[in-house]
C-alpha cells in the first residue's frame, strides 16, 4: 500500500515539509514526487491530480486524490489508526487537533514576515509587534500542551504526533529567523532541528541551486543554528 506524495520544494515550503513529515516519520510508505513551485510548471504538474492546485498533494493507493495538510492529516490517521499519528488519549488528542487546527488557519504575521528557508539563519531580523503576537501565542500553546501531556517525551504530547508535523515549520522559522523565544521553546525547535527526518528533509533541499533565492533579504545570513 504505497501512496504518491507531490511537494513543491524542501528549502522553502513548508506545507510540502508538513506534508512529507505526516509519511516519514510515522512509515507510511510512499513515493515523492516534485512539482515545479519555483519553475512555473506547477499549474501543468498538477493537471493530473484536479482539482488540486497547491502542494502537497497525494493519490491514495485506489486513486483518490486528497489536498491539503488538515485534509491528509485526518485521511491518514483514519486509515492507519496504528500508526500513532494522533495521541492515544482522547483529552491529548482533542488539545492535539486544537493545536493543529490554530496552525493550519493562524498565524498569519508569523508566515507572512517569515517565508520558511532552511539555507543559514538570517542575522539581525527585527520581528514587528504583530509576529511578536504570534510568537506569544505559541509559547502559550507549546507550553499547554507540554504541561498537560509531554512528560513521556520531547514532543509536544511527549510522544511525536501530527501535533508535531504541522509547527515543524514553525520551529525552522524560529531558528531561520532567530526569533526571540522562550528556553523552553527553543528546546523544542532544538529537538526538531535535531530530528533524522527534518535533518534528512534539509540535506536534499540543500542539493538544489536557486537564481534569485527564494525570500531573500537585504540581510547577512549565517550558519544554520542546528545540525547538518
């Protein structure tokens, strides 16, 4: 039962990263495939997944296409429900869906001043009030979920779940962006720096060559603040 998974790129989407985590990191086997994002090929890439228009996107084993991240997310902890992508216990859970549900919708100011990049850590950023708004937002979020649940492990609801996947991107832009953030959080984003899964993610989008860079900034850009 091999599904197909379409992302866009691994440096700079992070609903491609989202949706690529929901398979690794919980071994649902599948192939991956890559749209032009970034080349002006995605409308004709993704003509054979309609209505489909933004990755990821992925065809489930009897052919039937799903987008979306919340949409994937649910579709396959429904057909895996073994595979522990949601937290076992139904109060963990519900926090869970809550916390993915915010992400999915939320957080505007944050994804807006801070596009996802995995080359370097760009020095200097001056975060606006808005992006600080969401930054304490998600301090008070992180820091629920973590009191309530996250005693059996480093994640969220201790144990990796879907939870996870969707602020992966969330952590990148912390470290790409030197957000100021709590101790506690950075431990957090440390943790998913530090995944074998998000490292190997980054590794291959470090492959591709950009010109123009994606985002740039009128900014000086050091090393990536989390393992290679």
């Amino acid at each position: 039962m091999t599904y197909d998974l379409y992302i866009g790129d691994r440096t700079f989407s992070s609903w491609s990263l989202r949706g690529w985590l929901m398979f690794e990191c919980f071994d649902i086997p599948h192939r991956t495939h890559m749209v032009g994002l970034y080349t002006g090929t995605m409308q004709q890439d993704l003509a054979p997944l309609a209505p489909a228009r933004l990755v990821p996107v992925m065809r489930i084993p009897d052919g039937t296409v799903v987008g979306d991240t919340l949409a994937m997310a649910e579709t396959l902890a429904e057909r895996h429900p073994d595979a522990g992508l949601w937290p076992a216990d139904p109060a963990a859970r519900a926090m869970a869906r809550w916390l993915v549900a915010e992400m999915h919708s939320g957080f505007g100011a944050l994804r807006t001043d801070c596009p996802m990049q995995l080359h370097g850590q760009w020095q200097g950023f001056a975060p606006s009030d808005a992006v600080r708004t969401d930054l304490a937002r998600l301090e008070d979020l992180w820091s629920l979920a973590r009191s309530q649940f996250g005693d059996a492990g480093p994640w969220l609801f201790g144990a990796y779940s879907l939870a996870d996947v969707f602020y992966a991107p969330i952590a990148a832009r912390i470290a790409g962006y030197d957000l100021p953030v709590s101790d506690a959080a950075q431990t957090y984003v440390a943790h998913h720096l530090s995944d074998p899964a998000f490292r190997a993610w980054r590794a291959q989008g470090l492959t591709v060559n950009y010109d123009p860079m994606p985002y740039a900034m009128h900014l000086e850009q050091g090393a990536w603040p989390g393992p290679d």
